[in-house]
C-alpha cells in the first residue's frame, strides 16, 4: 500500500507546498500548523543551474533527511517512501547552494498530523 493510501484510509487529508529557493541558507518549505507533525509523501524538485539540496528536520543543525544532487535544467521525484517528522511543530528546511538567480522549486505532498 503507498504511504499516501494509509493517510486517507486513517481520514487525513493531503495538502501540497510549494517553495522557490532563491539563497543559500535554510529556508522552511513547510511549517506545520500548531500542534502537528508532519508526514511527507512526495517530493519534487527541479532547477536550472546545477545544484545540490538537502532536507532537515527543524533547522540545518537538526536530523538530515536526504540529500541529492542534480543537474543543470532538471526535474526529479525520488521515491522517497515517506518522510515522517516525530516531532510536534517541527518545520521541514531545504538547504541548497543556488545563487540568487533562477533557484529550485521544490513540490511537496504530504499530511499534518494532529497531536491527540
């Protein structure tokens, strides 16, 4: 079952996120609602100029999730399984080293999780 199936059948329902990230430095792609966690489902990125990105939970010195590295003029969707934050009010960063022209768009799909 694809990890956004067992999202719906628990009743959660799927929000989407866009960030351009236009500076080297950490930059929130998603800040949860209060008292949520939050799960990411899918991911996309895409660029121009060639570039590294990498993803933390709560800030750069926080736990790295993943890092890639693409080319000049592309676009990619790791499967990427599920990102699932443990942490309440936790936000997701990107940290990439694109200058200030053109950036990175990154798609994300995923759900917030409230704390019962």
């Amino acid at each position: 079952m694809p990890a956004i199936d067992f999202y719906l059948k628990k009743g959660y329902t799927p929000q989407n996120r866009l960030k351009i990230i236009e500076e080297s430095a950490a930059v929130a792609v998603w800040t949860p609602t209060t008292s949520t966690r939050v799960t990411i489902t899918d991911v996309t990125i895409s660029t121009n100029p060639a570039t590294t990105i990498a993803f933390y939970w709560g800030n750069v010195g926080g736990s790295k999730i993943a890092e890639f590295l693409l080319n000049g003029s592309a676009s990619i969707t790791p499967s990427i399984g599920i990102w699932e934050g443990t942490a309440f009010d936790r936000s997701l960063f990107a940290v990439s080293n694109i200058g200030a022209t053109d950036g990175v768009r990154v798609d994300l799909t995923g759900f917030e999780i409230p704390h019962f």
